[in-house]
C-alpha cells in the first residue's frame, strides 16, 4: 500500500515542504500521510473515501514534489486529496469520481510557460461538469493568463510558490460554494422530478404521433369531451394530461379514476360519495371524484369496465350534470369535463351488450387514437433519453446515455408494453449499468422467442407474466379477449397488468 513505502526526496522537494512545515519534517510524518511515489506517469491516484462529508480535492501537476507539498498542506484540513500528473489523468478522474474542488497546473511539458495546456484542460473539465469549481496555479503568472484562465471558467488563480493561508482560504471557500451550488441544483432537480410524476411529458416527432399532438392543439381548448383509445401503455394518461393543461380548466383539478381497478361493490361511492351510514363501513361523508373535479377535468380511465348497471347513472351525469351520493336524496350539480380512455373495440362491446351506445355518443365528441410505440420508432431515442435524465436524478447515478447496442436493440425490439414498459426497462437499467453508458445487457429485454424459456426455471408470476403478455399479443392488445382466454375477468386481469407493470 502507499502509506507503507519507503520515499526519497529530491533536493527540489525542500522549498514546497518548508513552505508548510519550516523545515520540520520526519520520513515517519511522510510515511503516514501517505505520499504518491515519484512517477510521471498520468495515472490518478484514488483511494476510497472515508465519509461522504469528506471534501474531496482533486490535484494536477507534473511535478512530484509539488504534489507531495500539496498533499501535506491540506491534510490537516480533513480533506481527501487525490492526484493526478497529466491532463489526460486529471480527465480520467473527473469523469469517474466526484470531487468538490479541481487544482490544477497550468504548464505539464518541460520547459512550457505558456499555459495552453491548462487552459485546454480548463475547457474540458467545464464541458465535463460546469457546476465543479476549479483553480489554476503556475509558476509563470501573468495578468493576461489569470484573465484568460477566469473568462474560460476558472474560479480563481494561485501563483508558485503559493502562500497557504491563502491557498486554503481558496479551497474552503470553493469547496462550501460548490456544495451549496450542488445541493440547490439538486433539490431544483428532485422537485421537477416530484411535479413531472403528476404531469408527464408528451414527447415524439414521428408521423405516427404527429395526429397525436395535432389534436390535442385543436381540441385540448374546447370543453369537448374526449375519448382516448390505445394499447396499454400507449400513453392515454400523458394524452389526458395535456388535454387538460391546454384547456381553460388548467388551475382546477384533474381527477384520475381507473375504473378497471374499482370494485363493482364499491364503484358508485368513488364515482359520486356517500354519506356515513350509507352502508356498513361509511363511518362519514365522503365525496365521490365527481365532486373532486368539479370545476376541472374528470380522466376515466378504462371506460369499457364500467358495470353495466352503472353505465345508466354514468350517462345521467354526463347529460345535465346532476348526482346523489349513495344513501342521500340530495342532488348536486358539477361542471366536469369528461377525459375517457380505453384499449377495448367499444364497437365490438356496444354489439355484445356490454357497453351502451348512448354512452359512447357523450363520450366520443372527439376521439384521439394514439398508435403503439412499434408504430413510431423514431420516438423510441428520445424517450429513452427522457426516461435516463428522469432516473438518473431519482437514483442519483452518473451515466452519459445508451451505447449504440443498446440503441439498437430498443429499436428492434417490438415493445408489447408500450411507453410504459420503456420507462421500466431505462428505469431498470439505470440501476443495473455498471459503467459510464447503458449497454444492451443492462436492457435485460426478453429473448425474441419467448417460447425457448425454461418453464422449470421460473418462477410462478414469471410464467403468469409470461402467459399474459403472449396472449395479450395474441389477441392484438384486445382485453376483452384475452381476458376471456386466461379466463378472467376484465378486472382481474387489469388487476395483474398493473401488478406484473404490463
């Protein structure tokens, strides 16, 4: 280990060590702090951090010596010093760890004076990250370099020899603005990330989506009410979202209801209240969505699982809006725009019996059908970068993006899950990846051929998500029938998408 060799010094170390010390140093005292070894090479001396709140400082400079006075300065600040003896060897660190503060030579071949090379570094460390304060020393100052060396990003200049008071006055005040810089960046992030799950972005450029969001600019300001059709995870929610953030009901509520997922016992108490006493467990008053929307926009999602003996009450809110909590006489009035969605052929429903038709006319004043994502593959890049920025500050990694193996196998894959299995598989990457990009086994999507899975290798929900999705692909995204051959009910079955995230 570093902190057990043995290490000679060079004349030219004795003026940077009595800077520090005034000449009162022991090769014990040398030993223990743990002095880089005397190479040139551009390699980055790491060690693994003690504590998070250590400041961690990353050093550049050719010269040997200088490091080692440098490392010696700042020891007894508590900060974690880390070195590197060439630009190429300061990048290296910077894009695989995380430091508070950069400080940096601006000459590293023998005999320059200029400063290109540090000024050159100086670019790429802003390119890099421009929240990471750096600063610049030589021995060869001049009022134009320092100018030159702030107007590219540095946040201060040393000259050689440095006086410590100073140079450490430096350091701990670019390493408390750093901090602070890092911390509100980060809450500003986590807060767009907090607003962005309650409103999620529409986001494409293909033809297929183009109808999309030429319908929502046409119809998003009317009070019209809307149904959305497509396959699960199609986005139908993001469509009602930007339905109403473009209308004029934007500052009031927008009340999501799956109706899929709500009992039948229970459906008519979410949808309109109760009062206490109404039956065994209302305990109190409760209003119903309605009520919660009035005013603003009413999102029913999965319109076709709606029991047919409440499709009646349904239709009778719709026509003049007017409704009575379970267990009251008392009648009240909303002014609710109503958003629908639904994967099922409401046709094919409506001919069956199992959907009426007058519903559907108050429902379809404008239908929005937003095609699967296999249908728009040039969305599939810009997603996907929208989901990594996403989770990359929900989980805080540092990753650059997807490698090209990684893109292409999003392509090619046919996504039965649509955008939301997308989402699941970036998501799921994210905190899989090992390196600085997601590379196509961080994806862990499917095998083309699901059929060559080892049944007596899975699990029991491993199989049951199996079975789902090769039926719902069967059936070409229709519920209803794949329910009917799993032999569920549509509830049930809606109940195990969300559970397996289909």
């Amino acid at each position: 280990m570093l902190g057990r060799q043995q290490h000679a010094f060079s004349l030219a170390t004795i003026p940077y060590l009595c800077i520090i010390t005034d000449c009162r140093i022991s090769p014990l005292a040398v030993r223990v702090v743990g002095i880089a070894s005397e190479d040139t090479s551009s390699h980055v001396r790491m060690t693994e951090p003690n504590s998070h709140s250590v400041a961690r400082i990353l050093i550049g400079d050719d010269q040997p010596d200088v490091l080692r006075a440098l490392r010696l300065l700042t020891k007894p600040e508590g900060y974690q010093v880390e070195t590197a003896s060439s630009p190429a060897g300061v990048v290296e660190a910077v894009k695989d760890y995380d430091f508070d503060v950069v400080l940096i030579d601006l000459n590293y071949a023998r005999g320059s004076t200029s400063g290109e090379e540090g000024l050159d570094l100086l670019s790429r460390l802003q390119q890099i990250d421009n929240t990471l304060p750096v600063v610049v020393m030589t021995a060869w100052s001049s009022v134009e370099l320092a100018v030159e060396a702030m107007r590219r990003g540095a946040k201060d200049f040393v000259s050689k020899p440095w006086k410590n008071e100073r140079l450490l006055a430096i350091l701990r005040t670019q390493i408390e603005l750093s901090r602070a810089l890092r911390s509100r960046r980060q809450l500003e992030e986590e807060n767009i990330l907090l607003r962005d799950e309650t409103r999620r972005q529409l986001i494409g450029k293909s033809q297929g989506i183009g109808p999309v969001l030429d319908a929502i600019a046409r119809v998003g300001p009317s009070e019209a009410n809307v149904l959305i059709t497509g396959e699960n995870g199609s986005g139908k929610g993001v469509v009602a979202q930007a339905l109403h953030a473009a209308s004029a009901r934007k500052g009031k509520p927008l009340v999501t209801v799956n109706t899929g997922s709500i009992p039948e016992a229970v459906f008519e108490s979410e949808l309109f209240g109760h009062v206490a006493g109404a039956f065994t467990d209302a305990k109190s008053d409760r209003l119903g969505r309605f009520k919660l929307a009035d005013g603003g926009t009413l999102f029913l999602d999965e319109i076709a699982t709606i029991p047919a003996n409440l499709q009646a009450k349904l239709l009778r809110v719709l026509e003049n809006g007017q409704f009575e909590p379970v267990g009251s006489s008392k009648t009240y009035s909303v002014d609710v725009r109503i958003l629908s969605a639904t994967n099922a052929d409401l046709e094919k429903e409506i001919a069956d019996g199992r959907f009426r038709r007058d519903l559907l006319y108050r429902l379809n004043t404008v239908v929005v059908r937003i095609p699967p994502l296999r249908d728009r593959k040039d969305d599939i890049p810009l997603l996907a970068m929208h989901f990594l920025r996403r989770h990359l500050v929900r989980y805080r990694k540092h990753l650059t993006g997807f490698d090209a193996a990684a893109m292409q196998a999003m392509l090619n894959y046919r996504w039965p899950g649509n955008v939301r299995e997308l989402d699941h598989t970036v998501e799921r990457a994210v905190l899989m990846a090992q390196g600085a990009v997601i590379r196509e086994g961080d994806l862990a999507l499917e095998p083309k051929s699901e059929e060559a899975l080892r049944f007596e290798e899975m699990t029991l929900e491993e199989i049951e998500r199996w079975l789902i999705r090769k039926t719902i692909s069967r059936f070409g995204g229709d519920i209803s029938k794949t329910a009917k051959a799993l032999g569920l009910s549509r509830s049930a079955l809606y109940r195990r998408l969300e559970k397996h995230q289909l």
